[in-house]
C-alpha cells in the first residue's frame, strides 16, 4: 500500500508541475509587441512592448526556479529525504511536538535557503530592471529575519498545539483543532494591521485635506461609517500602486499605498475606495471568511481520516510513523482537490470583482472607476492578454478588458 501511495504521490507532483508549464506555455502564445487594437487607448505602443518584456522575464525566471523545485521535490522523494530528516531528529527527540518542531523547521529552513537565492535576483535584479523595486538590502535582512522570527512563533505555536490535541483526542483532533484555528483566523482578521504590519511598515493616519474630505463624503453618501483611513509606505519596497480593505465591524479600515496617491488622481483614489467599499456592502468579506473556515473544516476532516495510517508515513520511506510525515504525504495527495477548491474560488472572486465594479460605478463614477484600473495596470505592467484557460484556472480578478467591458455594460442598463 505504501509504494502505491508512494508513486501517486510522485505523479500528482510531476503533474502539477507539468500542469503549470502548460498554463506559462498558453500565455506565451499571446505574446506579441505589437500592440493589439483591444488596447489602444490603454498603453502606448513602448510602454506595451515594456510590459511584453516584463511579462517574459518573469516566465523565463519562473521556469527556471519551478525547474529548481521539482528536481529538489522528487530528489527528496525518491531518494528518502524527508525519511531521512525524520531519522535525523528522532536521534535527538522521542517526544512528538519537539519532533514536528525539528521536522518542520529544518524542511522550511532548508526550503527558504534554497528559494532565497532566486528571491534576490528575482527583487534586485528583474524587478529593479523593471524600474519597480525599492528595497534596500538591509530592508531585505531585515524582512527575512522578522518573517523567520514570526513563522517560528506563530507557525511554530500552532504546530505545537495541533499535535498535542492530536496526541490527546486521536481521530477527533479535527474539532478542536478547527475551533482554535477559526478563531486565530478571526483574530488575526481584526488585528493583522495592529500587530504585524507595524513590524514591516509604517502605517499613519491619512492627513485632513482634499483626498480625505472626498473619501468622507463618499461614505457619508453611501452610509458607509469609516473612521481608519491609512496610508502605508509601500514605496519602502516598490514602486507599484495598491490599496486594501482589512478587518470588520468597528476594526474595519482601508489603506492606501503611498504609490498609489502619489500616482492616481483624487476621484480615481475615491473610486477605488468605492470598489473595496463594494465588497463590504456586498459581504464579501464575510463570505469569503465563512467559506475559509468551511473549507478547513472539511479539510481538517479530511485530514483526520489519513492522518493516523502508517502508510502515509512509509510512503515516504518512514520506517515508523509520524504527525510529520503524515502531514507532507497528506499535503501532496490532497493537491488535485486543493486545486479545485481554487478554481471554484477564484471563480467566485471574479464574480465578486464584477459586483464591486458595478458598486463603484452605480455610486460613484463609472469613468474614474475605469481610469484607475487603467493607470494601475500600467504603471504595474500587467498583462492584459492571458489565455482564457489561465484566467479560468488561476486569475482571482477578471482581466482589465473584462472588467472595463462589463462596467460599460452596467452604464448602459
């Protein structure tokens, strides 16, 4: 049972990888530095070749690192490399929470060493090619060392409590497990701004004056009580222009980049403000937190079922089994249905896309509305022609010409 396990472990990753080097291969037949008539009027004929050559940069760079990470995946797998660490700690540790401690911390290490390398070119060299990036290298340190601090923390806290409801409860884990999980999720959705983004950037309140008092009257309008306005120093890092809505009931705010004021017009910024508003009203918000915790409901379930089989364990060379080694042999098999769950839930995002679209133009202005989209598209360099299969798979947003498509659609009714 173990080795049937084992080799469908290997082609569901051989598949995705293969998948994937499907998807880069359709968009790369829309290539083309000519710029398309459905374009005209968006970018410039420069500016698209530029966005062209953003576009194979990042291709060329991801089949090179996707290539990294299968060699490395199967290596592991067919020469016994997770069994191996598993080995290894157990010559330390018999006790099951420091063993998935020492388990998990060495493959992430390891992991994160691997990919840093490429992170670096990928940030300092095609991104500052780009004209994008403005990270300094101590920022960079700096980032890398607060994320292994906060992953030790927070991912090793909740590791260590999963285990040990797993070592006390057995098959029924799941519930509780689920429970805490759902709350930290709830909690994190409340206060993520207040206690991690302060240690990576610089959040201050937007100041009193022309942008404010239209973002005020916008949400006087719509009954829309907003009292958090900030704005963020996304400029610490780069050059691209965002905004994001966070939190819920009395803890909700919206945040601007500091790109994004700098480079879009007053009415342009409000509509925006509209779009995110639109998902408020709309609850989304709500929605996609309920089915988030849904989802790991049935995935905890799920989970639960496998998790104990020693044959989850052997079919990565285990000779005992383990938490840890059933959690990566789980990971891998359950990566089909995962990648179901995402398509029908980047579907769904698409259609929540279209109605805050539709929010922002029916109460506030349609045109400002499609002015941002363009500005942020191209000052970001987005490609504006995907293939339609890439976009069904794995776009969470409709592309820019569907969305401007539709909003002229809704101005029409």
């Amino acid at each position: 049972m173990s080795h049937t396990l084992f080799i469908i472990i290997l082609c569901i990753v051989i598949f995705n990888y293969l998948f994937g080097l499907l998807l880069e291969y359709l968009d790369s037949t829309r290539w083309t530095n000519q710029l398309p008539v459905e374009l005209e009027g968006i970018y410039d004929a420069e500016k698209y070749r530029k966005s062209q050559d953003y576009e194979k940069t990042k291709t060329r760079f991801s089949l090179l690192t996707g290539a990294v990470s299968i060699i490395a995946m199967i290596l592991m797998l067919v020469c016994g490399g997770f069994a191996w660490v598993d080995e290894w700690v157990r010559t330390y540790t018999t006790n099951p929470i420091w063993m998935a401690l020492m388990f998990f911390g060495i493959i992430g290490l390891a992991s994160d060493l691997l990919s840093t390398p490429f992170d670096i070119y990928s940030t300092f060299v095609i991104e500052q090619k780009f004209g994008f990036n403005t990270t300094k290298p101590l920022t960079y340190l700096l980032d890398k060392l607060k994320g292994w601090l906060l992953t030790a923390i927070i991912g090793g806290g909740l590791l260590a409590f999963v285990v040990w409801v797993y070592d006390a409860t057995g098959s029924w884990f799941w519930i509780i497990v689920w429970g805490a999980l759902t709350g930290f999720m709830l909690f994190m959705s409340l206060f993520y701004s207040n206690l991690i983004v302060p240690l990576f950037n610089k959040q201050k309140h937007l100041e009193t004056g022309e942008l404010r008092d239209a973002i005020e009257q916008f949400a006087a309008k719509t009954g829309f009580k907003l009292k958090n306005i900030f704005v963020i120093d996304g400029s610490k890092r780069s050059r691209k222009a965002n905004a994001y809505f966070t939190g819920f009931g009395p803890k909700k705010r919206i945040v601007l980049y500091d790109t994004l004021i700098k480079d879009l017009s007053t009415e342009e910024i409000v509509a925006v403000l509209a779009h995110e508003t639109g998902h408020y009203k709309k609850k989304h918000v709500i929605y996609g937190l309920l089915s988030s915790i849904l989802t790991n409901g049935l995935i905890l379930y799920i989970m639960s079922l496998f998790i104990g089989n020693p044959d989850m364990s052997a079919a990565l060379g285990a000779t005992q089994g383990s938490f840890h080694m059933g959690i990566i042999a789980f990971g891998l098999l359950y990566s089909p249905i995962s990648m179901v769950f995402g398509i029908v839930g980047s579907y769904i995002s698409r259609i929540n896309e279209y109605t805050a679209d539709r929010y922002a133009a029916e109460n506030y202005q349609a045109e400002a509305i499609k002015s941002g989209l363009k500005k942020l598209s191209v000052l970001n360099l987005s490609n504006l022609m995907p293939h339609p299969f890439t976009v069904f798979i794995t776009y969470s947003h409709p592309t820019l010409l569907q969305r401007l498509a539709a909003i002229d659609r809704f101005k029409k009714e």
